[in-house]
C-alpha cells in the first residue's frame, strides 16, 4: 500500500476486485482526493473487513477492529490529534515501552519513525481501515472538551449575553449569537449527539431553566441545563447555522444544517423552531447517511417473512403498505425496498415530507403544501412521468389514496406508509378514507406494521430468572415455557450504563391472499381479518417481538413497551 497503484495491482491479483471497478475508483480519487482503499470501499467494490484481512496478510501483521475496542484517554494523549490526521493513524494500546498503533496503511515508514520520535516508545503496528480510523479520530480527539469546560468560558466579563427577558431586536440577537462561547457550546451540543449515537437534540425553555436532551435509541435522556439567560443566544445561533429567520419568534419554521465532520463524512441536521410560552422549542433530526440500514436482512426479518416480504415487492405492480407510529422505522424499511429495486431498467418516483436522505438513481420530490405541491398532485404528475415504481411518504386523506390505488391497478408498484396500530387495522383506514372494499382486495399485496425494540447491549447482557408466569402473560406458548431463556442488559461503558445499544424493528407482515380479499369484500371486522391471518401463519408484532425476546436480542420490559398482547 505504499501506492495506490501498487495496492490495486494486489488487489486485482488476488481477484478481489475487477479492472473495471479499479480504473472507476482511481478515476473518484482524483476527482475527491483519499487514498484508493477508502474509495474502494465507498463504492461498494470490497468490503471494510476483507481489505482490511487482506492488508493484514500482505503486510503480516494483525487486524483491528476499532469499533469493539476501547481506548483509555491516557493513551490518546500520547500522540497529538494533528499527527493523528496527518498519517491516518491511532494508538491503541501500551504494553512496557511498546505502543501499539492501528495505521491505515502499515508500509509507512515516515509514520512510524515520526511516532518513535514523539513518543519514546517503540511501535508495534496493526492494520485497520481508514473509516474505522476517521471514526475512532471522531469518537477520542473531539470528546475531550466537555460541557462544563464550555460553561466556564461563560464567566468571562467579555461574553455579553442579552438577559432573557429583554425585548431583543435583530442586532442583539446577531451579537449574542456571534460569541465565541455560544459557538463553541452549539457546536459541542450538535457533537456530543452524534458521538452518542443521538437520533434528535431537544432544546426545551421553562420559565426558570434551559433543559438539553437527547433522544438515543427511542428514548429521551437529559444530557446538560444550561442558564436560561442563554435561551436567546442558543436560538439564534441555531437559527443562523440553518439559514432562518432570527428576528421571527412568534410563527414555527423549519431548516437544515449540514455539518462537515472530517474529509469524507457529512451530516444533516433537520431543524424545527417552535414557539412556546417561555420561547422557542428547537428539535434537531440528525440524518447520518452512513448510518441508514438498507441491507433488508439486518433490519430485523425473521428468515420466513423476509422471503414473503421480498416476494411481494418484486411484483410488478400492486400497494405496498407499511405502517406504524412515527419514529418506529418506516422510512428506513421503504429506503431499504427501493433500495433493493433500484436498477437501471426502472424509473423510481417518491413524494416526501421530509426527504430525508438522497438515494442515487432515485427521483425525490420534496412536498411544499403552501405552493400547492402535496401527495395528490405529485402522485398525479408521477403518473406523467412514465412511472414503474412509485413510494408516496404517506397517504393521509382520500385523494391521495385514491390516486395511488388507482395507480397500483393500473401496472405500477405503490409503497407507501399509514398511521395505523397493527396490518389488519390498515384496510379499516383505508376504507374509512372512502375507499371502496373491492379496490381495497383489488390493488394492496401486503401490509408491513412494525415497531423498534431496543437491543441489549451484547458486552452486558446475561441471563435471569423470570417466573413463568410472566412468560404466560407475554403471550408465550406453555409448551416453549421450558428453555426460554430471557436476558437483560446490566449496564456498562459500551451501553452508557442503559444496558441497551442499537435498535431492531420487529414486523407484522400481512400478505393479502385470496381468502383475506375474500374477507376484505364481505366487510370483516380488523379483529376478524386479524385471525384469519394469524391462522394462515402471520406472526404478530407480539410473536415477533417474543422471538426476539427468546434470541436474546431484546429484554421483557421492551416487548411490553413496544407490543401489545394479542
């Protein structure tokens, strides 16, 4: 890896990448600059692990997976974050006079004598990739500044913050939004949420305090309490870095912030003001596009109902229908269809509000309902279009639902999303719309209802004892009683102490088959529909999230917060 080009002539002799894809990757790196491994595996030509294995190999010295490693602060401190950046290195480890470090590429000579030189130490080198590299650079060197370092910078006579209850005009907001501090306390608020995985930032002012949260895993954690003679300032800082109005503080308005972090990663923040009797409450959407999960078979299938979920959306045309509340991962599972049906030969429309992450190959509109632009007249333009598969964000009255079975009988694919409970509870929706039962039969394949559960945190987790009773009242079979082992999370650095770390949807996939339109037609109740599904082998949210529940991936308390019993 002393040179790309040496690097591609390996890779391409042990066959692990095709001439082609190595001349479009050196042609991305001289467009974007970064070193011919990273665009490699940006572009999807090899996986993270195998070039890393295969580094590894070459150089015959050890792998590292820095994501399940954790590095003690005195550690980072051995060498300065600018000498981290420049050789895409990071230490790890030190054992006597020996400090291990993780290189991106481990031939560099110059790296490792200038490491010797600035520690004292001798070096020991492992391989890992360059995005594990970023991301640890990320995760250790921008963590050391903490929110009560930022508040003290606030005791400065020079930092003049405007006292809350001041009438403030569009200078003084301006100024106050300007100092150095509020800066850098913003920032370190946008960071810390990131850091830790954050899937929004609340900002919330009462009448006596200023209160900053979280929302990690689907749920709300309070993280810092600033003065709330800070309220105006944090604002219009926020406001500022998302291209809004400062002075306005009387209407809602909504914005986007993208953050730059490091070479090669972006953030987006979605921003939302609203006011409130004790100012403007501000929520931040984080949208990593890194992050998003587009591999079907990782987002919490069971083996049987991915094969029927994958069946239904290679149709060639039909309604597709997911529903559940807000935040339970609807977006993410239609990303991951579209996804899976994005090729060449189809032309892929979607109508949404918010478009949240941009997908190559893909026509996204945005709706804007004050010009006019919503789901109905976008569908019908869609329709215009030469259309094959079409997502509208969610079908919220009878027009759009009507254009968009309309659409699903007339040889195009339909996704879209609902607000409803569980799958069977859909066609009721759809019906009190003012859809006609037979169109209903007709034009819906499948109806996904999902939910998250929070996974247990696999350095902690350990088994416990649960009476069987409250198995029975889960919903769990008396037959499957004996052998169920349940775990829980105990808490730990890797889990911030909750016990819980990522998150994995559990489904309720209803396939409209012949006897279900049959039942559609004759006007069957949800409850009816319901069991005669479960009777054709649908497994409920309950029954998934209890099969989740028995595999250890989630506790008892989750599948009470997040099911309901059948």
């Amino acid at each position: 890896m002393a040179s790309s080009g040496r690097l591609g002539e390996l890779l391409l002799r042990e066959k692990l990448i095709t001439p082609l894809q190595l001349q479009q990757a050196i042609e991305e790196q001289k467009s974007t600059g970064g070193r011919l491994g990273y665009q490699l595996t940006k572009m999807g030509f090899i996986e993270e692990n195998e070039l890393t294995a295969f580094l590894s190999k070459q150089y015959g010295v050890p792998s590292i997976d820095l994501n399940e490693f954790d590095i003690e602060p005195e550690i980072i401190k051995l060498i300065p974050k600018e000498v981290v950046l420049k050789h895409q290195v990071i230490p790890v480890n030190r054992t006597g006079s020996t400090l291990i470090v993780a290189m991106a590429d481990p031939s560099n000579i110059f790296a490792i004598d200038d490491i010797k030189f600035l520690t004292g130490y001798n070096v020991e080198v492992v391989v890992a990739s360059e995005q594990a590299i970023e991301a640890a650079v990320e995760k250790y060197y921008t963590s050391n500044v903490t929110f009560d370092d930022v508040m003290l910078d606030f005791e400065d006579d020079e930092v003049d913050i405007v006292d809350a209850d001041e009438d403030m005009n569009e200078l003084d907001l301006e100024k106050s939004a300007g100092d150095a501090p509020v800066i850098k306390l913003v920032n370190l608020i946008l960071l810390d949420a990131i850091r830790k995985g954050a899937s929004d930032i609340h900002v919330e002012p009462f009448e006596k305090q200023l209160r900053v949260r979280y929302r990690i895993d689907g749920m709300l954690y309070e993280v810092m309490k600033p003065p709330v003679k800070l309220k105006h300032a944090i604002t219009s800082r926020i406001k500022i870095m998302s291209n809004l109005d400062i002075a306005e503080r009387r209407l809602p308005q909504d914005g986007r912030i993208k953050l730059k972090m490091g070479k090669n990663k972006e953030m987006d923040f979605r921003v939302s003001v609203l006011p409130v009797i004790w100012g403007e409450k501000i929520v931040l959407r984080l949208l990593d596009k890194s992050n998003l999960q587009l591999d079907m078979t990782k987002l919490g299938f069971e083996e049987k109902t991915l094969e029927g979920f994958k069946n239904a959306i290679h149709t060639p045309y039909g309604m597709i229908l997911v529903t559940g509340p807000t935040g339970s991962g609807k977006t993410t599972t239609l990303y991951s269809v579209l996804s899976e049906l994005n090729r060449t030969d189809v032309n892929i429309s979607t109508a949404e509000d918010p478009v949240e992450y941009n997908l190559f190959g893909i026509n996204q509109v945005q709706m804007h309902d004050d010009i006019g632009l919503n789901f109905g007249s976008t569908l019908r333009s869609f329709l215009r279009q030469d259309p094959d598969i079409i997502l509208v964000g969610e079908i919220r009255d009878f027009e759009t639902a009507e254009i968009g079975i309309k659409a699903a009988l007339t040889g195009h694919l339909v996704l879209s999303t609902l607000h409803t409970n569980d799958a069977p509870s859909s066609v009721s929706r759809l019906l009190n719309m003012g859809i006609e039962p037979f169109l209903v039969a007709a034009s819906v394949i499948l109806i996904a209802a999902q939910r998250l559960c929070r996974k247990l945190c696999v350095e902690c987790r350990e088994p416990i004892e649960v009476p069987p009773q409250v198995l029975l009242d889960l919903g769990v079979h008396p037959d499957d009683i004996e052998g169920f082992t349940v775990m829980k999370g105990a808490g730990c650095r890797t889990c911030n102490g909750s016990g819980y770390k990522g998150r994995i949807a559990v489904y309720e996939i209803m396939v409209l088959t012949e006897e279900l339109r049959e039942f559609v037609l004759n006007g069957a109740s949800t409850l009816e529909l319901k069991r005669e599904a479960i009777r054709q082998g649908m497994k409920s949210l309950r029954m998934s999230a209890l099969t989740k529940l028995r595999e250890g991936m989630t506790s008892v308390d989750e599948v009470v917060r997040t099911t309901t019993e059948d």
